[in-house]
C-alpha cells in the first residue's frame, strides 16, 4: 500500500508544480487552488509512506520522479528546453532512483 501512497503523493507534487508555474505568481485563482490542494495531497500522502519507508529513501524517490516528470511537462506543456547537462543530471536523477529501488535494501519491498 506504501507504494500506492507514494505514487499518489508523487501526483499530487507533480500537479502541484505545474498549477503552480501556470498560476503566475498566484495571480490566478483557479491554478492557485489547485497548487494548494496538489501539495496538500503530496504532503499527506508523503506523511502515510513515511511510516513505512525510510526518510531518505522516501524523499528521494518522490524528488526525483517529481523532478524528471516536471521536466518532461515544461518541455512539452511550457514549450521549456533542457540542455545538455540538464538532460544528463536528470537521467543521472531518474538513474538514482531506480538504483534505490533495485538494488538497495532499505526500501520496504
């Protein structure tokens, strides 16, 4: 269930910042609400995966799929380009990620 949790929480993050960047410095209303209520359910559902998941393990895995995903949405939904070293940092992100979950043993599989 831990697991279902942290994909949720991931979503929430991930709405969270993409209502964020189209509510203009919270100058829109609609966008801002649900900025608030995305981080809210990232933030609840985070809290839930915490008591079973390791901190760092938990935030890292949440960070990094938030980061590579908010990538592939400015690139594609605000027309925002990546070079190549922000390429490469967020493979070496997305990389990361799937090492803890493969290889580590302090995740609770």
């Amino acid at each position: 269930m831990h697991w279902l949790f942290l994909a949720i929480a991931i979503t929430g993050e991930i709405i969270g910042t993409t209502a964020l960047k189209a509510s203009n410095g919270f100058t829109n209303l609609g966008s801002s609400v649900i900025a608030v209520i995305g981080y809210g359910v990232a933030f609840y559902f985070l809290a839930l995966v915490l008591k079973t998941i390791p901190v760092g393990i938990a935030y890292a895995i949440w960070s990094g799929a938030g980061v590579a995903i908010i990538a592939l949405i400015g690139l594609v939904a605000f027309g925002q380009k990546l070079d190549i070293a922000g390429i490469i940092g967020i493979s070496l992100i997305v990389i990361g990620v799937i090492v803890l979950n493969v290889f580590s043993n302090t995740t609770a599989h």
